[in-house]
C-alpha cells in the first residue's frame, strides 16, 4: 500500500461543480471505537496560490487506482486473502448503482440503491429485499427498533419494518398532494440518537405543510420550510430554513447536527433534537464552492466533509466557523466519508477510489475485484474499526481484518 504525508493548505481555487449523486447520511452514534482523537492536521506553511487545486496525484506520488492492468508497474493483489478490500458475493445487477450502507452491526447492514433496489447482509449472505418501487433510494436509515427508512429520487419515503424471519414491509409516507407539485428528491435522513426522531432534507426544494395528504407528511411545493421532522409521537413537522435549501448530506453527533451540499455548503445546529428542529442554523466557511456531498463529526468535536475534485475539508473545533483545507492524494469526486475517529478514517470516490487517513498519512489500501476495472464507489459504513463495507456501481466491498494498513501484504 503506498504511502504519502500530505499536508493541510489556508486556500483553495473554487469552482461550481455539478450536482453529484449520492446523499448517504453519516453519524458517529453507536459506531464508535477506543481509539483517542487525532490533534489538528498540521497546515503547510505557505498556501498556494488561487489557481492552484486542493491537490495533485502527481504531486502526492501516491499514483492514481490500477486501471484495469494496462500499466505493468501497477500491481493488484492476487487474491482476496492478500488484499485490504475485496468484493461482496451480493448477486447484484451490475447496471444498478448502491449510494447508500448503513447498519446497526457486522450482522447486519442494508444497502440501497438504483431502481428501488435494497439488500440485506445478516451476517451469513446478501439478499434482495423487494420495495415495490423503481425511483433511486439515495438514502437510507436503520432505527434499531425492526425498522429501516429509505428516501427515494422524487417523493419516496419508505418505512420497513422488518419481521423476525427477515422480510420487510414497507409502507410509503411519501406521494403528491393535491395541487402542483414540484417533485425533487427526499434527499438525505439522519435518526437521533434516542432513535425516536428523524429528521428528513430535499436536495432542492422545500416544504408546505398546510396540504398533507392524511397521515403523510408535508410535502415539497416550493414554499414553506425546508427539512421535515418525525417527533417522538410520530408526527411530522417542517422545521428549520424558510425556503429553498439544497442539501446533500446530514451528519451528527449527540444533540448537534450538520448539513452540507452544493457551492460549498456547510451549516450546523446546536441542540437541534432538543429544539424539535427549531435550533438556529450557523453558516461556516469551508474554503470552496465545490459540492460538499459526505460529512462526518466525532465526539472531540472536529468534523469532516468531502466533496467533488478531491475535496477534503475538516472543522477541529473553536469559535471561528471555518473550516481547514486538507490536501489528498487525489483529485476524483469524493462521495462518501466514514471513520471511528480523526485517526481512523475513511473516504471513498469516483474510480475506484479508497483513501485511509490514520491521524498523520494518507494511504491508498489494496484492492480485489472479480472484474478489475476501476468501479466508482458512493458510500461507506462500518459497524468498528475492522468491519468497514463499501458501495458503489453495482458492487460492495468489505475491508479483510486480516491485512493489515502497517503493510502493503502479498500482491
């Protein structure tokens, strides 16, 4: 596994980027290890200059993923017993994309993804899980309690309730109301962590609660408030921004959550599940206007985001809300971030891309695949430090505990 110490930079070259794809929420709560905090990356000394990007593979010497055998210096493990990451036996329908994982154990983690699909791992196998719809799931949420929500690419909002012999029954709480309607997407969800609220985000658009059909929630008709909100009785409420937000990403932790999304969006609400959704929402700077489409916050309070062009952004704390540009050995579109700690994180993207950061060094793990070429990869989860899946274009890919990130192994 090659190896490259980068450093942190004060300035970045923004640039509008398109609208990417995936909105997988990510938390710490409940996925949690023993490993202490890292201290703040160090910045570099002089910042680049404006026309410079976060950062260059060719600078960082790390070299981008294998791309398929074509260059003879690139070597990839030649089995799975030798490699970090290796592919899922999950029989799924390599057209399909997976944005989103998530679980509440090793045993068990759902994925969902294109086409209304949703797969099941129970510690044994993957299994399909049928929902009757065909919109994209973009994102998804396991309570804990039998229960998974899943948020779809128009108005799908799906409950499952999950029976003791596996199957699920699912119930849409999303649809039209009445009159017209402008149908953008449930975009992201994140549960609290008394796992009694929910709070869901639209990726452009925002809510009108006066017209909810009975029993669903309000639903996106171009006014009103612009994330909803299921209390502990089970009521929905729109709360937070009057107007329209865009949103690709929740993250949180305990009572504080955190949103990001296109030209650079980053806010944060304090005491936002104590407030019922009305806690006020404070903009940070995060150095670019690149979208932001992953986020995570840990219990020391630092927070990481990620986003298009190999953005990587990380808030350490303090009262100034800014935060630190961090350069990687890469410039693909970042999707997904996950990590138990800043000493333990992960991040994933476009190309095959899996980059690890262990408080100090950038590393880029091994990777086996039944079909070599680069797969872009959406989201990642882990329920511990060794137990780490991955998504992506019509394939998953879990970490092997057996190889360790201290050495490059067999290739």
């Amino acid at each position: 596994m090659k190896r490259i110490v980068v450093l942190a930079a004060s300035l970045t070259l923004s640039v509008v980027t398109s609208y990417a794809l995936p909105a997988c929420a990510v938390s710490d709560e409940g996925d949690r290890s023993d490993e202490d905090a890292a201290s703040a990356i160090p910045l570099a000394d002089g910042s680049p200059g404006l026309d410079q990007v976060d950062a260059s593979v060719d600078d960082a010497g790390i070299g981008p993923p294998c791309d398929g055998g074509a260059d003879p210096a690139c070597e990839r493990p030649k089995s799975c017993a030798t490699a970090h990451f290796c592919e899922e036996d999950a029989n799924l329908d390599a057209r399909y994309s997976l944005l989103c994982v998530r679980g509440t154990s090793r045993n068990d983690v759902w994925a969902s993804g294109a086409a209304g699909t949703v797969v099941h791992y129970d510690g044994t196998r993957w299994a399909k899980v049928p929902t009757n719809v065909f919109d994209t799931l973009r994102s998804l949420w396991v309570t804990g309690q039998n229960e998974i929500w899943l948020t779809g690419s128009t108005t799908t909002l799906l409950r499952g309730q999950v029976a003791p012999d596996g199957g699920v029954a699912f119930t849409d709480l999303g649809g039209a109301a009445p009159g017209p309607v402008i149908a953008y997407p449930y975009n992201a969800i994140l549960g609290a962590p008394n796992g009694q609220q929910l709070l869901i985000g639209l990726g452009w658009g925002a809510w009108d609660p006066s017209r909810p059909p009975p029993g669903r929630p309000p639903q996106p008709l171009g006014q009103g408030k612009s994330l909803l909100l299921r209390n502990k009785e089970g009521a929905w409420a729109s709360v937070g921004v009057n107007g329209f937000v865009s949103l690709s990403a929740f993250g949180g932790t305990g009572a504080d959550i955190w949103r990001v999304g296109p030209s650079g969006h980053a806010a944060r609400a304090i005491g936002f599940w104590e407030a019922n959704g009305e806690a006020p929402w404070l903009a940070f700077d995060t150095q670019t206007s690149r979208e932001l489409t992953s986020v995570i916050a840990f219990p020391d309070g630092s927070v990481w985001a990620v986003g298009l062009q190999g953005v990587v952004r990380r808030f350490g704390g303090g009262s100034v809300p800014r935060f630190d540009v961090v350069a990687v050995p890469t410039t693909s579109d970042l999707y997904g971030i996950w990590g138990t700690s800043s000493t333990n994180l992960w991040v994933v993207g476009k190309g095959g891309t899996i980059l690890h950061y262990d408080g100090n060094e950038w590393t880029r793990p091994s990777l086996y695949m039944k079909n070599q070429g680069n797969h872009d990869f959406y989201a990642i989860w882990g329920s511990g430090p060794k137990d780490v899946w991955v998504v992506g274009k019509g394939v998953i890919v879990r970490l092997n505990p057996d190889v360790s990130l201290e050495a490059a192994g067999e290739r």
